[in-house]
C-alpha cells in the first residue's frame, strides 16, 4: 500500500489556498449552509470544482444541497445531482433537509 500524507489546512471556502487541479476527490460536510450571503455560498462550489483536477469528483453533503448544483454546473460540472439523505446520516434534521451534491468535473 503507497505511503498517504493527510495535511490539514484551515481556509475559507470561498478562496482555497490550492492550485487549479490539485485533488483528486474533494468532500464537504455541512460548510456551505454557514458561508455568509448568496454570493459566498455560489462562490465555494467554484473554488471546490476550480481545485479538482479534470475527471475529479466532488461531494457536498448540506442542509440544503440542491442550491449547490446550480455553481456546480455553471462551473462545468454536467452530472451534477443530489440525493437526499435519510437518518442513517446523523444531522437529526428532516430527511427532506439534508442532502448529497455529486458532481464529476469533465476531462477536459
């Protein structure tokens, strides 16, 4: 099994401190919802698919993830989709509430 580095880097969702391409897969459990104003929570979709490499994937997990397809497709992300998620998740809110944003950004 390869050697694996985790790092931990404290930043603003809206302006990741990463190259465009650096990651292979990028999560992001119940963030969004807590960034101020519409403009800001448009703006961390872009960022998390700005630093994705081509091909990578993408999974938000939030209150209200179907918001969050919207900037995904806007910023390339064709199969961008939610599921809603149900008890079994933990969040103790309605399953209607909490849901999973998927999205694959194209190869090219």
């Amino acid at each position: 099994m390869p050697d694996m580095t985790v790092e931990l880097v404290h930043a603003d969702a809206r302006d990741l401190p990463f190259d465009p391409g650096t990651f292979d897969i990028v999560t992001s459990s119940l963030v969004f919802h807590n960034i101020a104003g519409d403009d800001g929570r448009d703006r961390a979709p872009w960022e998390a698919v700005r630093v994705l490499r081509p091909g990578g994937q993408l999974r938000i997990v939030d209150f209200r993830a179907e918001p969050s397809t919207g900037p995904l497709r806007a910023a390339g992300c064709r199969d961008a989709r939610v599921r809603r998620l149900d008890w079994r998740t933990g969040s103790g809110l309605p399953v209607n509430v909490t849901g999973l944003a998927c999205a694959r950004k194209p190869e090219s």
